[in-house]
C-alpha cells in the first residue's frame, strides 16, 4: 500500500488517485532566467521520483510543470523587479531570449538526469488569458483589491489562509518585513496582477490597464486548466510552503470553497558545505559546472538518491567523489552479475523484491530501497540479479542496464555531421523556413538518425 507524507496533514497518508487509475499531479516548475543549480534539481530529482512511484504502482499520469518566464519577482513577497527582465537586462537579451535559453538547458539538464518530462509544459506567458479570467473571478468573488499598483488578493477573506504551514495571521503579521507598500492591507496580501509602467518589456493588456500577472496566479490559473479545481498531488521545493503555496490554496478554494490539493509534497532543500546555496558565496554550480569536474550527471542522482527526500542533503565534493566510486562499482558488480551463471532461489528474489517495493511504498524510502540492491549484489554472480536491478531502476533511473553492455552497444555518439545538420534545421526552423528545415530532416535520416523536437530542443537518435 502507497503512503505519501502530506504536508497537509503532516502525516504519511495512504495513497490513491481521486478517479480512476490517473494520477493528476502539479509541479512547480523552474523560472527561466538563469541556469538551473544543483538545489533547483534535487527538487526535480523528487519530483521524478514521485513519478516512477506511481507507474511503479501501476498508475498512470497526467502531470503539468509550469514555466515561469514573467511575473517571478526579486522577493516573493512582491517587492523588487522581475527576475527576467534584470537578466535581460543585464544580458542584453529581451525576456523572450532569456527565457528560451534558460529552457532549452533546463531540459537538456532534466535529460542528463534522467527526469521524465511531465505531460504537460505550460509557459506562463502561454496562460495570459487564463490568469486574467482567473483575477477577474477573484474580484468579483470579493477576494481582491486595487491598488495603485496592481490588484492584490485579500488574504483577511479567506480564513483558513496559513493552513500548509501551521502560521496564522497573525504569525504572518509578526513575520513580515518593515512595510514597503503601505497601500496594501496586510502585509502578506500578495499581488494577483501587477499595473506595468511603460518602461517594463513584458506587458498585456487587461481590464486594470497594461500590465502583467503575479506569480502565484500562474500556478493556480495553469493547474486549473489542465487538471481541474481538485487534483491529486502537487509538489514543489520546501521553500514555496510558507508563501507561494499558501497563496496558491487561497486562489484556488476562494472560488470553489472545495479543497483543491489532495496531497502537497515538498522537497527538502539541499546546502553546500553546510549552508545556503547563493551567487555571492559562488556555490550554486550547474550541472555542466559537475560535468567539467569530471563528474557524470548520473553521479549526482545517484548521490541525491542517498537521502530521503524530507533530509536536508548537504552537497560537498568528498560526498559526490564517495557517490562516483560507490555508482562505479554498483555497475562494475552489475557488469559480473550479467555474465553470471549461478541460479538464485526464486523465494530469495521475491524476498528483495518484497523488500524493494516496502521501502518504496513508504513515502519513497529510495535510500532504503537502494540498500535491498547492495545487499543482493552479495549474493554469488548471476544473471538473475543483474535482472533483478533492472527492475529496481525504474526508480532508480541510474541506466544500471548499460552497465553489462558491451561499449559498442551503449548509447552511440552522434556524429558531428548529423549534429551540424540538426543545429541548423533547428535555426531554420527558427526562422520559419520550414522547406530548409524538411529538407534537413531528410539529410539526417539519408544519414541514418532521426530528429525528434522535444520541449525546449531536439533529440538525435539512431534509426
Ligand atoms: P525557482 O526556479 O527559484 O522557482 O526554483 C525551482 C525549484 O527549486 C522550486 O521548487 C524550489 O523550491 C526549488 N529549490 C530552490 N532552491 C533549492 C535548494 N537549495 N534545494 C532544493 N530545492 C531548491
Ligand atoms: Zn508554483
């Protein structure tokens, strides 16, 4: 039996979909104006992992990850400027540049990391409309207010406000910063739209003037669309708890008056050499930053895979070192257990089986899980085993197969020439030139690859 832990309830609940088989599930997803850190993707790591639990468990899924790419201010508390525009600003790209760089590394990262793609990629930009229809109902609903900045949502209207972290409103009050706008009515109402002025790049027209959406609106707005006014999971980085996700629930149950997340997961944070990731202290690595060390992406999940999800993970280098060595002779061992001839008692594999599957079905025990693995490596070399693992790692996700195929049956390098001939369909296709662009689809395949589009880029891959 599934059971998750629900912010919510703060207790581990068992898990079922509310219809049927599928699982509808929301994750918040990054804000695209610079790469993604190692902070960033331990949350993806998670969400990946909440994923594989539910196919593991026979579900299928409808999943929605948001792209912010406008309305993601400096504070989240409202104040300051939008994240994207200081990047196009100190680029000197537009917002639309920033945003489509920083997306297609964010795939390519997921990709390297082995994360599934939700289902569904909604583009906060995509939604204007939706968000709009969405601060129109609120207001007529009487939840906001106008100010002469933008409309804000009245958090004295919805009682329940601060029911995900346990902080009242008074709380709240205390919690607040010294007040910057005095116009609003408590300090933690929180802008459903802001009024632009001239100078900012990134505005639509709506019924309050020109102007663009607040952040949590997005979020609510898109998992609305797409999954309905109650879903079943949402999940995101420990740090959306105290503001983004309250003031999600405020959005959403104002107008319905239904409980419209079943259960809320959250990812604890990660820390470098035992404190806060940030710019200033030059911490926050990428993965390509992980890669020119020398380390495989794969590495890094499989060092994220050694802490439960609700443990802070503290990132060293001594611990990513510790992570290669141990991943290294998991899949040398996995290499000898392929050739294997030994037989291993059918009662013994279903007892790690048996194993493997409880530790996961409570609330995701991946590092226990793991240990079923490196127990069951012991065992004398035999192909049942090296079977056996790669079952496991449709959790896992750390390609533990690739470790018994000969060199020339792993994944193939692409050639350059395909890869050339891909870079430029791709510019073609940027310029709308879609007859160069099929022309150069039918050279990569004379050649003997195909080109798949996938969000934020292209795959290549070996006919
Ligand atoms: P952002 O792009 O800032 O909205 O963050 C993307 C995701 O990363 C969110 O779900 C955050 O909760 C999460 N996140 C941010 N910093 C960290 C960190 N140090 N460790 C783990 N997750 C983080
Ligand atoms: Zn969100």
């Amino acid at each position: 039996m599934l059971r998750f832990y629900n912010t919510l309830s703060r207790k581990k609940e068992v898990f079922t979909p509310l219809e049927g088989d599928t699982v509808r599930m929301y994750s918040c997803g990054p804000t695209v104006y610079n790469y993604a850190h190692i902070g960033n993707l331990r949350t993806y790591i998670f969400m990946d992992l909440i994923r594989r639990t539910l196919r593991f468990e026979g579900y299928k899924i409808k999943g929605v990850m948001n792209i912010t790419d406008v309305g993601h201010l400096m504070a989240d508390s409202d104040d300051g400027e939008d994240k994207m525009a200081v990047a196009a600003r100190e680029q000197k790209l537009s917002p639309w540049e920033i945003a489509e760089k920083y997306t297609k590394v964010f795939f390519e990262d997921l990709k390297k990391l082995n994360i599934g793609t939700p289902e569904i990629i909604a583009k906060a930009t995509d939604h204007i409309p939706e968000m709009i229809n969405y601060v129109q109902a609120l207001e007529k609903a009487g939840f906001s207010y106008e100010t002469s900045d933008g409309i804000y949502y009245d958090i004295a209207k919805f009682p329940r406000y601060g029911c995900l972290s346990g902080a009242n409103l008074d709380d709240q009050l205390a919690g607040a910063r010294v007040e910057v706008n005095s116009e609003k009515h408590h300090p933690a109402d929180f802008a459903l739209w802001k009024k632009a002025d001239p100078r900012h790049i990134m505005q639509w027209d709506s019924p309050w003037g020109k102007g663009y959406p607040g952040w949590h609106i997005e979020c609510s707005a898109m998992s609305r669309k797409y999954l309905g006014e109650t879903f079943d999971i949402h999940s995101g980085g420990v740090d959306h708890i105290p503001i983004h996700h309250e003031n999600e629930i405020a959005q959403n149950e104002a107008l319905t008056g239904k409980q419209s997340v079943r259960f809320w997961m959250h990812g604890e944070f990660m820390l470098v050499n035992g404190g806060k990731m940030s710019k200033s202290l030059g911490n926050t690595y990428t993965i390509s930053d992980l890669e020119q060390r020398g380390y495989a992406p794969l590495d890094f999940r499989f060092f994220c895979l050694n802490t439960h999800y609700r443990k802070k993970l503290n990132f060293t280098f001594e611990g990513l070192d510790a992570a290669k060595i141990s991943r290294a002779r998991l899949n040398a061992q996995l290499a000898e257990h392929a050739a294997g001839t030994n037989k291993i008692p059918t009662e013994k594999l279903d007892s790690y089986r048996d194993r493997f599957k409880a530790a996961i079905e409570d609330d995701m025990n991946v590092p226990l899980a793991l240990g079923v693995l490196f127990t069951a490596i012991k065992e004398p070399k035999s192909k049942d085993i090296f079977e056996m693992a790669n079952e496991f790692d449709c959790i896992f996700g750390l390609d533990l197969n690739a470790a018994a195929l000969p060199k020339e049956d792993a994944a193939p390098e692409i050639p350059a020439e395909v890869k050339a001939l891909s870079d430029e369909r791709t510019a073609a296709k940027k310029a709308k030139n879609y007859a160069l662009a099929d022309e150069l689809r039918a050279k990569i395949n004379a050649l003997g690859y195909s080109v798949i589009d996938i969000p934020g880029g292209v795959e290549i891959k070996k006919n």
